[in-house]
C-alpha cells in the first residue's frame, strides 16, 4: 500500500465505507480496514487530511450535558432562603406602601429589590469566574495520543484524533479511540471501564471469525482504556461518540461532585450563623417592637425590614462562591508555575503534607540522559558531550581509542541498546529533540558519536518485541541482519542481564562467562554507580529460526552474550537541593524512590541534601522481606530506597500513612497508578508520565521537576491561608453589623439616640443601610483577599493537620473582638454627635445615624488590613496587594457617594457630612486597626517562635 493520506479532492471518501468499517471492525483484515479509510499504516494520514477529518467528523469527545441557559442560572442565583427573606421583605414595604395611600416611591422596596438583582449578578459573574478557571484548568490536564502523521510520531491531544489516525501504543497510554490493532507484542489493555472485568486484556491483532462479546475482541482497542504492558500500532475506526465509550456515555455522564471538606466546613459554619443571626434578629426586632412601642402597621414594616435586613447583612450568603473563586484562581496561579491540580479541594491536601516521595530521574535530576561510560571485557571508554545533541567523540584515557577489541565491544554496546529501543531522535530547525523514554534516547544519541554503532545498526531490522516491564526490568528486541541473520538483542538492569547471560564478548570473539568475568562485569556496574551513574546492560544472542516459530516472547532470554555496560549520568537540578532545604524548614520529609542502583541514588540524596554522608538505601528486595511493623520502622528512618517496583511504593505509602504522614507521592509508569490514587496528593509526571498516570494523579507537573512539587505546596498553603483571611474578615464584619443594630437598640437612651422626624422606631441603622454596607464590604474586599500574596513565610510553619478547623478558638475570638469594636466605635460615634447620651453633642439623628453608618463601613475596610494575618502587623507588607486597595478604594467612594449624592441619600436615608464629621467618623474607624494591633502584639508574644496564619 502507498497511500500516504487522502486529500480533500480525492475520490474514494472514508464516508462511504466508514459504516462497513465501523459496525465491527474486529472482523475485518487490518490491511482491508486501513485500505477503507484511505491511510497507509506505515505514513498515516497527512496533517491536512487530518484537519479535514477532524472538520468534518468534529472533536474526539463524548457529547457533555447542554449548557444551563444564562436565565437559568441567572434564576438559581435567587434561589437562597436569605434572598426568600429579602423577598419577602420587598412584599412587605409594598403592602405597606400600599396601604399608606401610594405617597411618592416606595423606596424601601425600591433599594432591596434594587441590592437583590445586584447581588444576584454578583454571584452570576462569580459563577462564570469559577467555571472558565475550571475549564482551563481540564485543557491542561486533557489526555493525549501518539499518533503516526506525515512519517514521524506525534503527540496530538486525543480529542484530535480522526478515523484513520494510526495511533501508536505504549505501555501507560491511554486509549483515545476505538481502533483496529495490525500490530502487537506483548499487548495488554485494561478494559474494566466498559466490561467490568478487572484482569487485563492480551490484544491480538488477528481477524476474528465471528462476530463476539466486546470483552473478547482481541484485535480491537476502544477509548477510555488503558494499555497495562507492551506496545502496539493500530489504525483509529471510530471517535467520539461513534465509540463503543459513545454508545455507553448515559452511563458515564458526570455526576455531581461531593462536597470537599473545606466546602462542608464552610456551608456548616454558614448555617450556623444564619440560624444564630436569624435568632438575634427575632430578638431585636421583640425588643424594638417593646421598646418603641410598636402598634401602626408603618411601625411594624420597619421593625420587620429591620429584622429581615439584618439577618440577610450578617450571614456571608457569598461565601460560598467566592470559596469557589479563589480556589480556581490560586490553582491556576499554580498551573502557571507548571503545578497542574486536578481538583481544587485537592489545594486542602496540599498545604498539609508531611511526607513528599519523589522520583530521582527527571524530576530531582534533569532527565537529560547522556552515556559517559561504557565498560566492557576489554576496559573503558569515555564518551563527551551532553544532553540530546549528538556532538561528542569517543576517548580512552583521555586519547583516542587504540585498542580494536575495545573499539569494536563498545561499538556493538552502544549498536545494541539503539536497536533494542523504542525512542526516537529527530532534529528539527537545528533543535534536536526526542520523543519517547530519555534513557533509551541516551543509546540513538551515543550511536551518532560512533559511526561503527550506527553502521551497525543500520545492517538490522526489527521483526518482533518482548517490552519491558516494571517486573522484568529489561527489554528484547528480535531482528534480522541484512544477510538474514536472526538476533535477539536485550538491555535492562545489568544484574538482571547477567542472570540471564552464559558467555561475553571480548572483541570478535565470545567467551564462556565463568565466575570470575561475572564478577568483574558486577564489580564494573558498582564502580560506575558509585560514580553516581546509572547502569544499563546490553547483550545479545544468534537465534534459530525454528525458535522464532510460535513467536516471540520471554523463553527467548537465555543463554545470552554479555556485551557490557553503560554509565548515564543525569545530574541533580541546580533547583532541587534550594527546594529541599525549603521543604525540610517547612517540617516536610523528602524521600527518593528509585528503580537505580542503591549507590547512585545514595549518592544523589547526599548531594541534594536528603540524607548525610554515609546514609543507606533500602532496596526493594529488602522490602519484600520486612513484616509490616518491621516496614513501618523502616519507613520512620530510612529516606532513600532504590531497585524499587512500583509495587513498593504503594507498601511505603501505606506505611507512612499508618503513622499519620500526609504523603504527596510521585510516578510516571502505569504500575504507579496504585500507589499514586492511595496518596493524598498523587503526582503525575507532565512529559514522561503516561497518560494512565495522569489521571490517578491529583496533580500533573508540567516540566516534571521537583522544585515544582515544593512551589505548590508553599501556593497551596498561601490559598489555604487567604481562604482564612476572607473568611476571618467576612465574619467579624458581620458580627460588627449584628452587635451594633443589637446594643444600638438595647442601649438606645444611653447614647441618646431617638427617632428622627417622620420615624416612629427607634433604630441605629436603617434596614437599606445595612444591605448597603453588606454589599459594598463583603465581595470585592473578599476577593481581593484571595489573591492576596504571602505575608507571613508560610514554609516556617509545620504542616497543617487535616483535623485543624479553618475557623478554630483562636480565630473565633479575634472575629467576636472586633466585631464588638466595630459595634463600639459606630455607636460611640452616633454618641458624639447625638444630644444627651454619654457624650453631649448637638447633631440631628440623621447627621448622628449617617456618621455612625460611614464609621462602620470604614471599619470594615479598615479591617481588610487587619485579616490578612492573625499575628502580623498590618502594616507589614502594605502594599503588596494592589487589588486590594483598589477594593478598599471602591467601597471609600461608594460610601462618599451614598452620603454626598442627593438621590442616593433619599434611597439610604442619609444626610450630607462636612469635613469634621468625616475625620471623626473616620479616626473612630481606624480604631479597629489599632485594637487588632495591640491584640497582635499580645499574641505575638504569646506564641513566640510559632508562625500563626
């Protein structure tokens, strides 16, 4: 077949035929199927044909619930037995202005309709906020395929993928299309999310047939599996919801997410002040209606909006949207810094880690894969350069290579880990790049520094493959040389190697390998690892082809010829060592868990200050042999543990949560999905992670690095604090309103407060000026005090325990302190200006009423500053949050304005102010500022050497 992939103007369309291919793709010829849909398995489609496809057929996406209409969700923002209650109150002032005989504008009315409608679009554009960060924040974390287009590999988003894409499996990937198999070794594929079956599936890519059960069709993979072992190409038949997936999506329709517990806590607490608010305010309202002697139905509407107002006033009703609105701009703050979280209740989780278990390769190191050493029978050879670009010569004693079995060993080492290889090394614009695993890359790249290697390799072919695992730590590769000479060529961990090797290579010619090779050639890998080299094997052996004749596979591996072994070195990045001594400060254990050599890894946790000199590793064969309060011991001391499956990785998990460790856990293969989903934080590999791994994980890293990791916690804790701040600051605002409406009606005569002409209820605030203040002071401080940056340095604390309340004794306190102080100072206020009382002044009540009303708003922003910390001063870093002055600045003209302005002063019943009236209500406002700090600089000394949030 030379079809490289249709163009727009050829004739033979897919959708002809695309009917025929998709009823049961399983039991047509591969060949026949890629044929139909026009695409040559060893090219694959052209990007054009590519676009066209994806034009005409649409996304690789099942079909997601229609989008709530805008009115909808405009109406839900309405539906809140507070907003009832406002409501209600609207209902009530008009009755009343009805039966009064329809006298000018029911003003009353007016302005609480008027702050509902507002409110409600607040909690709309809130709302909008929270789902457009959410959304990026799936772009980002989307899966993706490896496709075959244009001759190479691509790594393309799965929701690109079009019939006839030839798409290239591997081991972790998920599947992101139902297509036919034509080639596989040793493939596997996790079906369990459409048959229910736990046990992997063999793949095969042969026809069937007859037409069989989904589960049994060998030669099909389908979207939204997982393939658990080897490798496999196979041609795309169906996308979307032409998927087997598709048929089933009803099932897997999104369900609705539970309740992180940070949310639970918050709803609860909202309850519980809407249930304490709604009590005060019954009790207000009695002792008013008492007090006043409450008998007109004008009365009784006052008394009522009063009540109604206040509870509204006092409960954060928002509190809950903008929860979900710092969350979802804090985690995209951390996406920004390559810290992609999944979930943002994860953000909880994150500020509490006790434990992070990283990976060294890629992600304490560089993961720029570069062989330096290669030891064989006949000495060692030096090879320069670094990283991908293939510049670099081969030494001996830092001169040229002399010796000619040295020369020819080392050729056939470096022939034979580039032909037992899966990578693929490309340059592009004079960038040289890679594509699939570094360490195999390392081989494509040492190749080109030896022209022999490469000639070497480019005299075999590849028929078949026996993959690496996890398990096995080595892969085969079966080839046939140019003069049809059959080979199996092997790589992995050199003692694995060996086991499996009965002779070596020493120049041209092979030789038993008795004990005293054996011992040389281990001697060999331990001195590279010392080093802090990483080791791979590489040997070979001449197969018969009547060995080869039911296939390729493990009963293969024996008897092999050792051909030597390289050093990789991939050193520490210069970031690690800064984010591990900041992890450590944080009260955060660093571990290193590697399949290295216990000496390479040992050597790497010295240098970037995970353990001290002369500090050892656990190997995963010493695991196997601990009982579990033998590893629970283990786990307690020991920091670096290498030759490890990922099967020991979730033991270790287990081991440190049995003690009480919050455990951030890092992996990149599909066999770390298990340990990764047992974590409380799983973290994925973003580049060398498999698309499996990325989804157990709560967390992706964009650039796989491990100062990343300590950069989302240090964010996580900064959301976590913040989330605290706007939440300290909306409650003791609220309670500020509650106790001053409460002892402004019980302490009425004290202060001399009376009723002003045309009112019969005495009342400090109007029922409008309090749903003006609770509008003006709760949302855009709040917000900005989301995005406020780090105050205190949040890594000089240990970790949050996940049983801390986020509204603790400590933080009650200060919230019941001010708002009494804020109560205190309004009244106090209204005093001064109020004839009789404590302080004689000679004010009318609406000057009196107006300047306590501008003292209590000015509080409130007052005490902006004063919540961005429990401890530190509010003058430390004052600056720093732009945002939140502006906020603070809006709400100051706000109130200037419904002062000053005549139309908003009939609306909210206030009376112009002159310049003295505005300092005093000002000066007795920042009274809140300097109560919170002298109540700082008591607890400040009260928890000396302990940083409080």
């Amino acid at each position: 077949m030379t079809v490289r992939g249709a163009s727009t103007g050829q004739t033979g369309r897919v959708d002809s035929l695309a009917a025929t291919v998709a009823s049961d793709p399983s039991l047509r010829d591969p060949a026949d199927v890629a044929a139909e849909l026009n695409v040559d398995p060893a090219v694959g489609l052209s990007s054009a044909e590519a676009a066209r496809r994806l034009r005409e057929d649409g996304p690789n996406e099942l079909r997601a619930k229609p989008p709530v209409p805008l009115w909808r969700r405009l109406l839900a923002q309405f539906q809140h037995p507070l907003i009832y209650l406002l409501l209600g109150a609207v209902a009530i002032s008009l009755i009343a202005w009805a039966a009064e005989g329809h006298e000018g504008v029911p003003i009353d009315a007016t302005v609480i309709a008027a702050v509902v409608v507002l409110n409600a679009v607040l909690g709309l554009i809130q709302e909008n906020r929270a789902e457009t960060a959410v959304a990026a924040l799936k772009s980002m974390t989307e899966a993706a395929s490896t496709v075959l287009r244009d001759g190479e590999l691509r790594t393309v988003p799965s929701h690109e993928l079009v019939r006839g894409d030839i798409l290239v499996l591997n081991e972790g990937d998920a599947v992101g299309a139902d297509a036919r198999l034509f080639s596989a070794s040793a493939l596997r594929v996790q079906e369990a999310s459409l048959t229910g079956e736990s046990e992997a599936v063999t793949k095969d890519p042969s026809t069937l047939p007859r037409r069989v059960p989904l589960g049994d069709r060998r030669g099909m993979v389908y979207k939204g599996t997982a393939v658990a072992q080897g490798v496999g190409r196979a041609v795309v038949t169906a996308t979307g919801m032409a998927t087997e997936m598709g048929a089933i999506a009803g099932l897997l329709e999104a369900t609705e997410e539970e309740p992180s517990p940070l949310q639970r806590e918050i709803a609860g607490v909202s309850r519980l002040l809407g249930i304490t608010v709604v009590a005060i305010a019954v009790v207000v309202m009695v002792v008013t209606a008492a007090i006043n002697d409450v008998d007109t139905v004008s009365e009784f509407v006052t008394v009522l909006l009063l009540g109604v107002s206040l509870a509204v006033a006092a409960v954060p009703e928002g509190l809950p949207a903008i929860l979900s609105v710092v969350l979802a701009i804090g985690v995209q703050r951390m996406a920004a810094r390559n810290a992609v979280v999944k979930q943002l209740h994860s953000v909880e989780t994150l500020g509490s880690a006790t434990v992070i278990a990283s990976d060294k390769t890629g992600t304490l190191t560089k993961n720029e894969m570069t062989i330096q050493r290669i030891r064989t029978a006949s000495g060692e050879i030096e090879l320069t350069g670094v990283g991908y670009r293939p510049d670099g010569t081969a030494l001996h004693d830092g001169g040229e290579i002399t010796d000619p079995a040295l020369a020819t060993e080392a050729s056939m080492v470096v022939a034979g880990g580039a032909l037992a290889n899966n990578a693929a090394l490309y340059c592009r614009d004079d960038q040289w790049e890679i594509q699939g695993d570094p360490t195999e890359a390392a081989f494509l790249v040492a190749a080109h520094k030896l022209a022999d290697a490469t000639e070497r390799t480019q005299r075999y072919h590849r028929e078949g493959e026996i993959p690496f695992t996890s398990q096995r730590k080595m892969m085969s590769v079966f080839c046939r040389a140019d003069d049809d000479r059959p080979a199996l060529i092997a790589k992995g961990a050199p003692d694995v190697l060996l086991g499996r090797c009965a002779a070596m290579q020493v120049g041209d010619d092979v030789v038993p390998l008795d004990d005293a090779r054996r011992e040389r050639a281990l001697a060999d890998v331990d001195d590279l690892s010392r080093q802090a080299f990483r080791t791979l094997a590489v040997a070979y052996r001449r197969v018969d082809e009547a060995e080869v004749r039911d296939g390729v596979d493990e009963a293969l591996e024996h008897d092999l010829i050792y051909l030597g072994v390289v050093g990789i070195i991939d050193p520490p990045r210069d970031e690690a060592a800064d984010a591990i001594a900041d992890a450590r400060r944080a009260g955060i254990r660093v571990l290193m868990i590697t399949g290295d050599h216990p000496g390479t890894a040992v050597r790497i946790a010295e240098d970037l200050g995970i353990v001290e000199a002369g500090a050892s590793a656990i190997t995963g064969q010493q695991l196997d042999e601990l009982s579990g309060r033998e590893l629970i011991d283990a786990t307690a001391e020991t920091s670096v543990y290498a030759r490890v499956a990922p099967q020991h990785k979730l033991r270790i998990v287990d081991a440190l949560q049995s003690q009480g460790h919050i455990v951030a856990m890092t992996g990149d293969g599909v066999n770390d999905a298990p340990a990764l989903k047992s974590a409380d934080i799983g973290v994925a590999m973003g580049i060398t992670g498999t698309e499996v791994t990325k989804e157990a994980a709560k967390m992706v890293l964009g650039d796989d690095n491990f100062a990343t990791i300590v950069a989302a916690v240090r964010q996580g804790r900064i959301i976590f604090d913040n989330i605290k701040k706007f939440v300290r600051y909306l409650l003791s605002s609220n309670m500020g309103e509650v106790f001053t409406v409460f002892f402004g009606v019980v302490f009425a005569g004290f202060i001399g407060l009376t009723a002003g002409p045309g009112e019969a209820v005495v009342v400090p605030l109007l029922a409008t000026q309090i749903l003006w203040i609770n509008l003006v002071t709760d949302s855009t401080p709040a917000l900005a005090m989301g995005v406020d940056p780090e105050i205190d340095d949040v890594m000089m604390r240990p970790p949050r325990r996940l049983t801390d309340r986020i509204i603790d004794r400590q933080m009650w306190t200060g919230i019941l302190l001010i708002g009494l102080v804020m109560a205190a100072v309004t009244l106090l206020t209204m005093d001064m200006f109020l004839p009789g009382g404590l302080i004689e002044g000679s004010d009318s009540p609406e000057v009196a009423r107006t300047a306590g009303f501008t003292t209590l708003v000015f509080a409130q922003l007052f005490n902006t500053f004063n919540s961005r910390s429990e401890t530190t001063s509010a003058f430390h870093r004052l600056f720093s949050n732009p945002w939140l002055w502006g906020a603070v600045a809006l709400g100051a003209l706000a109130q200037i304005a419904v002062v000053q302005l005549p139309l908003l002063q009939a609306a909210f019943g206030t009376t112009g102010l002159d310049f003295a009236h505005w300092a005093a209500a000002i000066a007795m406002a920042s009274a809140v500022l300097w109560f919170d700090e002298l109540r700082k600089v008591v607890l400040r000394r009260r928890y000396s050497g302990r940083v409080l949030s």
